[in-house]
C-alpha cells in the first residue's frame, strides 16, 4: 500500500506523518520522539556551526548537477570497502561532524545517528558513517528541505539490524536566521526504547 503524508502543527512546527499502513500501533513512537526533539534536538539545530557549513557547503555545491552527485555516491559506495576514503574523511573529519558526535555522546544512548544534509541533498556532517553520501532521494531530505521552513518529519519505527533497537528518525529543515530561507535539513535516529 502508498501511504500518504499528513501534515498538522506541532511544537512549533510542521510535523509530515506517513499514513496508510496496515496498523496504527507504529504511530504511537510520534508523541514521544517530537517531545524528545522539541526539548533536546531544536535547541541546537540552527547552531553558528550548522548553519554556516550549510552556507558553505551550498556555495560549494551550488553548481553540481545529477552527473555529479552520481559520481559522487559512486565513489562513496567504493571507500566504504576501502581503506583509502579521502570523500568519506572529508566529511566525517571535520568540526560539523565533532559537534555532531558530542552531540550523540551526550544523548547518552537515545541519539543513534545524526546527519546533515545541504541543498543538493548530500550529507556534509555525520556522527556516524552513513552508508550513502547522497540522501536527496530520501523522505527525511524531500519532507524537509523542500518543504520549507518549520517543517520537521518523524519516520515510521523501525529496528535498527545492527543495535537490536526499535528506532525513527526525525528530520527538521534548518533555515538561514538571516533570510529565513531553507538551506538544509538534519535527520537525527532516536532510539526509541531509551526515550
């Protein structure tokens, strides 16, 4: 079955729900993870850090066309079996990437992961290696990127194979606080049997 998305104001936002599946139980996880993101992800989400890697990464990337951001992920999908990965470290090897991994450290188990993604959709920040550079093709980057400003999308749970824990991830656009345009967007796993 295609679900649809809904969209309703809340905690300051948009939040986009997938609807349509066989059961309802799976949306019982929305309550808890927007509360969660409301009080310990928001906060920091448009830091000086963030947003200015964005703008960086936008100005960087700003001529990138489908050709490219294939070449890309290809050559992603080649060094995550390498151990030659100068893509891969120039991403993860940086201060938006630190900031990224305290940040996880200090949810001290309830943060799993946390990307950010740019404009073109392609990850310039993770606390973790994520298993594609490109994420565009994702709803947390359509749900959230384009559409706009104040929109936050909480994914269906899921069991994460490799920690044996039932996750979602939750996705907010981040906004230039100078234009208030969107220049971006987050996605940050939340385990949910720590919340």
């Amino acid at each position: 079955m295609i679900g649809r998305f809904i969209a309703f104001p809340c905690l300051g936002g948009a939040v986009l729900l997938a609807s349509g599946f066989s059961t309802r139980a799976n949306d019982v996880h929305i309550g808890p993870v927007s509360a969660y993101v409301e009080i310990n992800v928001k906060p920091w989400v448009d830091s000086p850090l963030i947003v200015q890697s964005l703008r960086d990464s936008n100005r960087r990337h700003a001529g990138l066309g489908p050709p490219d951001i294939e070449k890309l992920e290809a050559q992603w999908n080649l060094e995550l079996s390498s151990s030659v990965q100068p893509l891969i470290h120039s991403i993860v090897d940086t201060a938006l990437s630190a900031f990224l991994r305290k940040k996880q450290v200090a949810a001290e188990g309830a943060i799993t992961e946390i990307l950010v993604i740019d404009a073109k959709g392609l990850a310039i920040g993770e606390s973790d290696i994520a298993t594609d550079l490109f994420q565009g093709d994702e709803l947390k980057w359509q749900k959230t990127y384009l559409a706009g400003p104040g929109a936050v999308f909480i994914d269906k749970a899921q069991k994460d194979q490799s920690t044996q824990t039932l996750q979602s991830q939750a996705s907010i656009t981040i906004s230039d606080p100078q234009t208030g345009k969107a220049i971006g967007a987050i996605t940050v796993g939340i385990n949910l049997d720590a919340l």
